[in-house]
C-alpha cells in the first residue's frame, strides 16, 4: 500500500484513473477468493445435481442468490475495515467467551463436513482422469499444507487466484453444451417453479446452503485484516465482494446449464460433480468431461485451502493466537490447527466404502439450516455502534438477511418434519 500512497495527484489535485486502478488492484482478493471457494466441490455437486433433475430451473434462484450474498458478506467487510479486526475476536471481545463458544461451534461443525466434501470433490476428480484417488488426494493434501509454510498472504493469496482460474473453466464446459438460448431464457428465469415437490424444495434450501456459507463470514472478515485493508479501502472491497457474488453465481448457473442441456434432456441422473463430468463425455465430448474435471481440482482444492484458513483463524482470533499467514511458524498453533483440519479431513475421505455422495448433499442442507445463527452474530455485531460506530446497518440490510434467515429457518423445519413423517419421500 506504501508504493500506492506514494503516487500524487494529477495537476487538478484530483486522485486519477492510474491511482484509483492501482489502489483497486491491490485492495482485490479477499472477496474474489471467498466466492470462489464458495463455488467449491459440494456446491458444484447440488448444482449439477439441480441442472440433471430439473434442467434450467434452479437457474433463477442462483440470479436471486446474488444479492443476499453480496449483502451478507459486505457487512464483514465493513466490520473488518472498520474495526481491524476477525470475525471471531469481536465476538469475543464484546459479548464474551460463552458466546464466542456458541459462534465457534457452529462454524466448526459446519467447516470440519465442509472439508470433508471438498476432499471427497478430489478424490472424484481423480477417477475423472484415471488416476488413483488415494494417491490424488495424498497428493493435494501436501500441496496445501506446503502453501501455509510460505510464510506470505500475498503468496498464498496468489496461490488461490489461480485455483480460481481453474473454476472458470466451467463456463466453456457450458458452452460446449450448446445449450438453447430460448430454453435457458424462458425455462431458467420466467419458468414454472415445482414448488409443491418436496426434492425441489431440498435442491432449494441445498442452493441457500452451498451459496452462503458459515465459514465465508469468518474468511472474508479475517482476510481483510490479514491484508491490512482499512475504512479507506472500503469501497474496493465492496466492488471486490460484488464482483464475487456474481462471477460466483455465473458458474454456478453454467453448471446448471451444462448438465441441464446434456444430461436432463437424455434422463440421465448424476450423483456428484465427477459423476457427471464423466456422465458428459458420450454426450459432448472430452473437452466437457476434462474442463469439468479441471474445474473441480481447483473448486475442491480452494474450497479447502480457504475453510482450513477459515479455522484456523477464528480460533486464533478468539483466543489471541498469532494468527497471521506472514507470520509464518511464529504461529504455531494457527499453523498446527490448519495443517490439522486439512490431515484429517483428507484421512477421513480415505476410508473406504464411505457414504461421500449422501454427506455431500446433506452438508449443503445442513448449512442452510445453521446459517441464521451464524447471521444473527453478524447481525447483532454490524448493528452495535459500539463495535463499527456511525457505520452501522441499515435497514435495508437488515430486512434483507431477516428474510433469509426466515426462509431457511422455514425450510429446514419443514424439511425435518417431512422427513420424519414421510421418510420415504
């Protein structure tokens, strides 16, 4: 940030283009990456899993989708310009260890299944290549451990623009599907909604739960922070989070497309992300199954990287750990926790004959349904003028995620209680 601050004004005094650009370059990152990883290997499954049984509908919701996720995770990037501080240790530091507990434990649940579908989104990618899983996994597990000892957020922060390149892979994938302009338009947005079938309702509260993640307020908060981003920078960081919250949905919507456009139209039912790469193949060609594969590596291996950082600094934050990725092995217990949710997630995807596909798509759910609690510390924490001052919630906001914690709050009941009266729906 020194080297932009060190270049002056033009001769009107005015800021100008090069130095507005130069300041939005370095402030880009953290909400580029959040969104991303939000697009990881669980999300990818219910997408593909949206498109294959339902073709282009669920392409509406994903459009939706857009705004509450762009509101939810700029207010962490207001608390964290505004207060300099993570998610976690404000929590801690205003409302006390009992409540830090409650927050800690829910993101913990949440980020150890998350995990585990991520890495069960590699071993899948592998089979996708012919290559073997154990070793594959194995593999992407000392790759990632191997990032957290380059004792730099800007390094690491450059190793996940380019896992988010691979993601982009996805939209060729949609391309390549040639998939009708009309259907997508007609179907997708102004379609009929099933609303009144219970596994649509599932694919919905699915879609809520893999597009805003618990972990993501953690992440983004704590990030903004490790990269030093003040209440200057704030408005970067906005057009940072917005850019995200829409690149993030446009690929979930071409998953959507590419599996509705090939698979849905030939009946064919996919059970996970790699499943349907190579359900593509006969369909498309290789280029689909290989772009999808590539696709998923990079999906899993950020969503990874980022829920493992996630972990490790919450608790470091709430307990006043060293916690900084330039810290390096200073921080040994920040260090010792990532390098530990990464071990055993991957450990845990290697048991063989593990019901992976069946976690997989009740994590998504199940994140839906604890999110209103993760929101509500948002909530309560984004309203205290004791904690941001005069850049407190508005009220727009506030309905906004009100509304979306209904809604889940609303689903996960109802799904509950078909299923224990309905289980075999």
């Amino acid at each position: 940030m020194a080297a932009i601050d060190s270049i002056p004004p033009d001769a009107s005094g005015r800021v100008g283009l090069r130095r507005w650009l130069l300041r939005f370059f370095a402030v880009l990152g953290p909400g580029i990456v959040v969104a991303f990883a939000d697009t990881e290997a669980g999300s990818i499954t219910t997408a593909a899993t949206s498109g294959a049984q339902y073709g282009y509908k669920l392409i509406l919701l994903q459009v939706l989708l857009i705004v509450p996720l762009f509101v939810v995770q700029e207010m962490t990037v207001r608390l964290g310009t505004v207060t300099g501080k993570g998610h976690a240790r404000l929590i801690r530091e205003h409302y006390g260890l009992g409540w830090t507990w409650v927050s800690l434990g829910t993101m913990l649940v949440t980020n150890v299944a998350a995990l585990v579908t991520e890495f069960a989104g590699i071993a899948g990618a592998a089979d996708i290549f012919g290559l073997s899983a154990p070793i594959f996994v194995i593999a992407a597990a000392i790759l990632l451990c191997v990032v957290i000892f380059t004792a730099s957020y800007k390094r690491a922060e450059l190793f996940a623009f380019a896992l988010c390149l691979m993601e982009l892979l996805f939209i060729p994938a949609a391309f390549a599907a040639h998939p009708p302009t009309r259907a997508v338009v007609m179907q997708g947005l102004f379609g009929h909604q099933p609303l009144h079938d219970y596994n649509y309702l599932l694919l919905i509260a699915s879609n809520i739960g893999a597009v805003i993640m618990p972990w993501m307020i953690f992440y983004q908060q704590s990030a903004t922070v490790d990269k030093g981003l003040g209440v200057r920078d704030m408005i970067f960081a906005r057009i940072d989070t917005m850019i995200g919250a829409v690149a993030t949905q446009i690929i979930m919507c071409a998953v959507v497309i590419t599996t509705a456009a090939t698979l849905f139209v030939n009946h064919i039912k996919v059970s996970d992300a790699a499943h349907a790469a190579l359900a593509l193949e006969p369909l498309v060609g290789p280029f689909a199954g290989v772009t999808v594969g590539a696709a998923l590596i990079g999906a899993s291996m950020l969503g990874a990287f980022v829920v493992s950082l996630a972990t490790a600094w919450a608790f470091g934050e709430a307990f006043g750990w060293r916690c900084s990725l330039n810290d390096g092995l200073r921080a040994k217990r920040f260090t010792a926790l990532y390098l530990a949710c990464v071990i055993v997630a991957a450990g845990f995807v290697l048991i063989p004959r593990l019901p992976l596909i069946q976690l997989t798509v009740y994590v998504e759910a199940f994140n839906g349904f604890v999110l209103p609690i993760v929101l509500g510390f948002l909530l309560v924490l984004v309203n205290d003028k004791r904690v941001i001052g005069e850049r407190h919630n508005r009220p727009l906001g506030n309905i906004i995620t009100a509304a979306l914690s209904l809604v889940i709050v609303a689903l996960g009941v109802w799904m509950t209680i078909t299923t224990i009266t309905h289980p075999g729906t």
